[in-house]
C-alpha cells in the first residue's frame, strides 16, 4: 500500500494508536515492534478491541481486510506524518535544547493557543514515534503547530526534520546532558544544531537567547533571527523576583509578568514565549495573561505544599546544568530551612563521576537541614550525606522525618523517579 492510499485511510480514521491498552474505538493500529516486545503478535487483538485498522509488517496469516501490511511499520508511521505535514501551509515551530525544552514548549503553547487555534506535543511524546503521533493529531483547523524534539545522539534532530518540515526553530540551550551520546559538550552543540541547520538551509527563522554567544554563532546565516535577552534583542526582560515564584519585566508594552514558575533559570523560557507571541502578533495583554494564567503540572519547575513545607518538584529530568540551576535556585531562597533530594543523573558517560562530584562538592558550599542522595553514581563519589540505592529506600526516611517550615528540592534523572517522594504519605499535598 503507498503512503498516499494510507493516507485516505487514515482520513476516515485520524486517529493512531501504538499500544492496545490505550486502545480506543475507531484508532488505526500501528505495530510498532522494538527489542523486547512485537507489534505484530497484537495485531489482531487490536482490531478485536475496536481499531479501525492495523498496520503491520509481518504476515499475520490472515485474510482480514482491515490489515495491512506495510514494508516498516515504523517507516510507514513517519512517512504518514510526513505526507500530512505537507497538507499545512502554518507556521511549525520546533523546539528542542538541553534543559528547559518542554517547559518552553508549555509556555509558547500557552502564549500562541490563547489567539490561535494551536496544536503542540502532547506530554512527552517528543522522540522518533511521539513526533509522528504529534504530528498526525494535528487537525485541519491548525493555525500553529508547536513540536518538541528531544534527542540523545547526534543526526537524531535531524531525522526529526525530515517529516516534521519545520518553519520555525528554538534551541534553548546546548548544556551538560545526554554526554554519553553526543560525546561531550560540543557534541551538544552540533546534535542540537542540526535544527538550525535544518532552518538555515529551508529559509526558516530562528528564535535565539543572545545571552548565549554559542547560540549567536549556531544561529549564523539563517534567514531570519529574533533575538530575546536580559539586555538587548527584539524582546528584553529581567527577572524581578523568584521568591518563590518568577517575577518578570519585560520591556515594551507588556511590563511585569508574575508567572508560577520556580527560579530564576525560567527566564530564557518565559523571554522565549514572549518572542515568539509578539512575531506572530498576539496582543501584549494576551501574552501577559497566558504567561500568568500557565500553571505547571508536569513535575518541572512545580510548586507543591505539604502542610507546612513547600516543595520544589523538578523530577522530569536532571543533568548536571539543570541541577546546579536548581540547587543554586533554593540558596537563593529566604527560608531558614532547607532539605536536598537529589536523584542520579543519567547518561553522562566517562563525564559521570566527575560531574556528580561536582555537584557535591557545589553541596558542600552550603549549610542544609538534610542531603539525601538516591541512586545513580551518587553511590561512588565521596561525601557525607544520606545514601539510598533506590527512591523506595527514600520514601521511607522521610516517613520518619518530622520537618516544618522547610523549602524541598526533589530533582533527579527520569528514571529515578524522584517524583513518588510525594506518594510517601505527604499529607494533604496540593499543587500551588
């Protein structure tokens, strides 16, 4: 079958499914298949559970009607979203960079879907088959589209390229993440730079952080840049106050934004949004509005109380950029105590070691009521702090502590998950 009879298939049923549990009536199946699980043998289940169709690339020895085989399902997936893509003649904007991404992605939505009707990535789903999936929820009543790339190695962007067709372009940042995969700093550079590269040779525009000269240079030749800084560019702002939450004034029309935004490292991001709405038009007391009205609930840059503590949840991720931000973040901060929950740091190759120290040793600089330390290579590098191998180990001290008055930092690698903390019986939770 080509892309283009897919294509009419997937008109009647534009809706797409990869894993049966979250089937819904009516969702085209695609058999996914990846090292330890094959789409393929869920197939038929699938179309029993209500899929309009299933998608697969192996013969199911069937005579089905509603199956249909493709050479790669995966490759089909893309190619699909590819070919939907190219029905839109809207702005897509793609964001991708080491830290901040999603929440940037969160506030330029916020900032572009109170005036436009706008599609953006749903969750997470920012890898080579949630950019599909994103892409193919994209209705014909778009006016923007808002898509988040993540990546881990270099040439991976740009794949992304190739079926997302970007019209627009924002790398928030090159820092320490992923090292094991692009292979140091500079690798950052480059993997995040095939976006610009992509933009530079498409006639595309650019939205840059001038505070960063790397991002200046990576930016060079692209046919339109907006710039947004703390001193100079096409938008300008300087945070006011992040006690605890950001306080932004941004110069022109627009003036103080009191966002519910911990620390002041959410400053390029909120900037960003700014840019990007004032480019495309939306009127400045809209932009003020939507940045103040964003709430975060996706365990980054959240607020959330426990009788009488407060806690910074910052859980999502953790690279050692994003984590001194965050620990230089609650130094900052005017209370008179304080607790560290600090997950592993995931992905840093050879870099590991040495970049966990360094996080210590920045520990050690500052007076803490308690450091617990949970997983990751925190286990192999020397300091004096709690210790646990697993978050379940952590839960547990902390069932036993009797903290009030105290400001939290829990932050940690994915797949720590930092954030179940929280379910350790913190009474009366609640997300500011």
């Amino acid at each position: 079958m080509t892309i283009e009879q897919l294509y009419k298939v997937y008109n009647q049923f534009p809706s797409i499914q990869t894993d049966t549990r979250k089937l819904k009536q009516g969702d085209i199946f695609f058999a996914l298949s990846g090292e330890n699980f094959n789409g393929n043998d869920f197939a038929l289940k699938a179309l029993e559970t209500g899929a309009s169709y299933a998608i697969v690339d192996q013969d199911l020895h069937t005579s089905n009607e509603r199956v249909i085989r493709v050479e790669n399902v995966l490759n089909a997936l893309q190619e699909l979203a590819k070919y939907h893509r190219k029905q839109f003649d809207i702005p897509f904007i793609a964001i991708t960079g080491s830290n901040g991404k999603t929440t940037t992605k969160e506030l330029v939505n916020a900032v572009l879907s109170s005036h436009y009707v706008t599609y953006t990535t749903r969750g997470n789903l920012n890898n080579h088959i949630g950019i599909p999936i994103t892409l193919l929820g994209v209705s014909s009543d778009a006016e923007m589209a808002v898509i988040e790339m993540g990546a881990n190695h270099q040439k991976e962007i740009e794949s992304y390229c190739e079926y997302t067709l970007p019209t627009h372009g924002i790398i928030t940042n090159c820092g320490k993440a992923h090292l094991e995969g692009f292979g140091g700093i500079e690798g950052v550079k480059k993997g995040k730079g095939e976006l610009f590269d992509y933009l530079r040779k498409n006639s595309g525009t650019a939205f840059i952080f001038n505070d960063y000269d790397y991002l200046q240079e990576m930016s060079a030749g692209i046919t339109t840049v907006i710039e947004y800084g703390t001193l100079a560019g096409d938008v300008s702002g300087k945070a006011l106050s992040s006690e605890p939450f950001l306080e932004v004034d941004i110069s022109g029309d627009i003036g103080i934004i009191k966002t519910h935004l911990v620390g002041s490292y959410n400053l390029p991001n909120v900037l960003c949004a700014v840019a990007v709405g004032q480019h495309f038009k939306v009127p400045a007391g809209i932009i003020k509005i939507a940045l103040e009205n964003y709430i975060p609930s996706n365990s980054r840059s959240q607020m959330v109380e426990a009788g009488s503590n407060k806690i910074i949840l910052d859980a999502y991720n953790a690279n050692p950029t994003s984590t001194k931000a965050a620990i230089e973040n609650l130094v900052k901060i005017n209370a008179h105590h304080k607790v560290l929950m600090l997950g592993g740091m995931m992905e840093l190759g050879e870099e590991s070691l040495h970049e966990h120290q360094n996080i210590i040793d920045l520990v050690k600089d500052y007076r803490w009521d308690a450091v617990v330390l949970v997983g990751g290579d925190y286990k192999y590098v020397s300091h004096s702090y709690h210790y646990f191998n697993t978050v379940e180990e952590a839960k547990e001290w902390y069932q036993k502590q009797t903290f009030e008055d105290t400001y939290f930092l829990i932050k940690g690698s994915r797949s720590i998950k930092m954030e179940t903390i929280l379910e350790a019986g913190l009474a009366d939770v609640k997300s500011d």
